[in-house]
C-alpha cells in the first residue's frame, strides 16, 4: 500500500511526524520515511488492523482514529488521514449492523 503511491505515502507520514514532533517526540528517533518505505517493501500481509476488518472484527484497535483525533485537536487536520478513518469506519459499522460479532 505504501508504494501504490509513495508522494501520497510521504505526505501522510510526514504528517504524522509533524504532529509526533509537537507532542515532544525528538527528530533524532525518528525514522526517515525512505527507510520506512524499505522496510514496507518486505511486507507479505496486510496489516493486523486490515486483516481483522476483512475477516470480520467488529471492533480494533484504531491508531488511524487517534491520529485523526489528535491531528484535528490541534488544528491540523489530514484529508487523506480523515478518509482513512471513514473507510475503516464504513466496514466496521457493516459488520455491526449486520450483527456480525467477528467471533469463530
């Protein structure tokens, strides 16, 4: 997913570090988005949060709403970030509606 578009990719993650970095996390930890998007090249699965969506979950563990949440507490809100949340949001409220528990 990230290198379906890599300026979109970078977009957001700086973003992200935009906003971890007004939360006082420190420059020197953080992970350059190349090195980032390497590493996302060896990636076989999708992740945790998408496979329990697809399989059914009705309810994970949302980082996309806490960035989202954060980001427009202080006032800088991401369209891409925002519409990430209204798509995994739109799954699991299908699941939800149809009743769905996500238990085997």
């Amino acid at each position: 997913m990230v290198h379906d578009d890599l300026e979109l990719s970078q977009s957001i993650y700086e973003h992200v570090d935009a906003i971890a970095r007004r939360l006082d996390a420190e420059a020197k930890d953080q992970v350059p988005f190349e090195k980032y998007a390497k590493a996302a090249e060896s990636l076989l699965k999708p992740s945790s949060a998408a496979r329990a969506v697809a399989n059914g979950a009705p309810f994970i563990e949302r980082v996309d709403l806490l960035v989202k949440l954060i980001s427009h507490q202080l006032g800088v809100p991401n369209a891409e970030i925002d519409h990430t949340v209204q798509i995994v949001d739109q799954k699991l409220n299908e699941r939800i509606v149809a009743g769905e528990s996500g238990a085997p």
